[in-house]
C-alpha cells in the first residue's frame, strides 16, 4: 500500500511539473481614487514593489499636474501637441525571493481629452511608447499608435486598449526597473492619459520548493481515494 501510494504522488509530481505555468498579474492599478493627485497611486502587486507616487514630466523635466475632475483614471493636464511631449516613470524593484520574472504583456486603456478635461469627442492624433529600463541601460522599447491622424467625424470612441508583447523578456530578481510610458503626437490638439495599466508574468523561484497547484492536489486525493477504495476490497 505504502509504495503504491508513493509512486502514485510521484507521478502526480511529475504530472505537475509538466504543466505549463499561466501568467500571473505581477502589477495593475486602476488608478481609483488619483484625483488629480499622482501621489496616491494604489498598486495590485505581486513579486514587486512601486513608488504610490507617479509624476508626469516634461521632455525639459518639469513636473505636470494631472486632471482633478477625474477619480479613476491618470489623465494629465498637457497639451501634447500646443505643449509637448510628456513622460511618466514607473519605478519597479523585484522581490529578492524570487529568482527572476518571466514577462507575458503590459497593457493599459489609452485615452484623449480636450482641454477641459473631458473626454474628446474627436479623433486626435496620439501615440504612446514604453521603455525599461535597467539603470541607465533601455533592453525594451516599443512605440504604438493609439490614434492615428485627426478626424473631426462623429462617432469617435477616445478610448483604447493597448498592449505591448513582453513574452521574451525577463526581470530579475532584487533589481529595481524603470518603465518610461511616454505620450507625444501631431496635429490638433488634445491631453492624454491612461487606465487600467497591467503588467503580467510568471514568477520563478528554484531555491523554494514548488507546491503542486490545485489541480495537481485534486489528482493526488483522486489517486488516494481510489487506493483505499481497493485496499478495503
């Protein structure tokens, strides 16, 4: 009984260690409660930590307010065309217990606002980069089109979800990253801002011992349950 009962939960090990790992939030906010102030900032984090303070800058390094008529959402109060470009860091330290983290995708909703700071009722031009770095040293930079060209139709929904592919990146572990969301376009004018930012991956950790996930346990007292069952015939 004792080695059937062993070469079963091996075989439940080794089922587990086979199944392939699903990406994981590592960080998110839906920035809930900013209010205009980027210093009360609320971060979902797993395996990292970050600075509650993100302030948007100037190409030039002068600091920018947000919007305050919004609760929900980082939107910043600078032209990006009349103005400029604007930049805001995301300091991001790994936790020193896990060996490293394996990227999926950073993905946030992109939007446009007039001058207001009101949502635009019509196209504007806006793209938005990301850039990591690991001191002064970029390994990751990727610009999108969020909204390409003006459009002064009706209809127009200034809101869209982006996403940057990570699948062959790594973080590792006790090290501190910058990741640089940089807003700039042509044309009209307009602000920007974003929501809903997530940053997905999987964790590793070789120096702790891998705990079989809760379907590898289902399996294990499946395996047992029909052991006894036997036994007792």
């Amino acid at each position: 009984m004792l080695k059937k009962l062993i070469q079963t939960t091996l075989a439940v090990v080794a089922l587990s260690s086979a199944l392939p790992a699903n990406a994981a939030i590592i960080l998110a906010s839906d920035f809930t409660g900013t209010s205009g102030d980027p210093t009360n900032v609320s971060w979902t984090e797993s395996g990292v930590s970050v600075t509650n303070t993100l302030t948007p800058q100037t190409t030039s390094l002068t600091s920018i307010q947000l919007f305050d008529n919004f609760d929900n959402v980082f939107a910043v109060d600078y032209n990006i065309h009349n103005e400029g470009t604007w930049f805001v860091d995301i300091l991001l330290s790994t936790s020193s217990f896990v060996d490293n983290i394996k990227l999926d995708s950073f993905s946030l909703d992109a939007s446009i606002y007039n001058n207001r700071g009101q949502l635009q009722n019509v196209q504007r031009d806006f793209s938005l980069s990301l850039d990591i770095f690991e001191g002064a040293s970029s390994f990751f930079s990727s610009a999108v089109d969020v909204f390409n060209g003006d459009n002064n139709k009706s209809g127009f929904t200034p809101v869209k979800a982006i996403e940057f592919d990570m699948s062959n990146l790594v973080l590792h572990g006790g090290t501190d990253y910058v990741f640089r969301l940089t807003a700039f376009g042509n044309g009209g004018g307009n602000n920007a801002g974003f929501d809903n930012l997530v940053l997905t991956g999987t964790a590793t950790n070789s120096s702790l011992l891998s705990v079989p996930a809760p379907g590898s346990l289902a399996i294990l007292m499946t395996s047992l349950a029909i052991l006894i069952f036997r036994k007792r015939k």
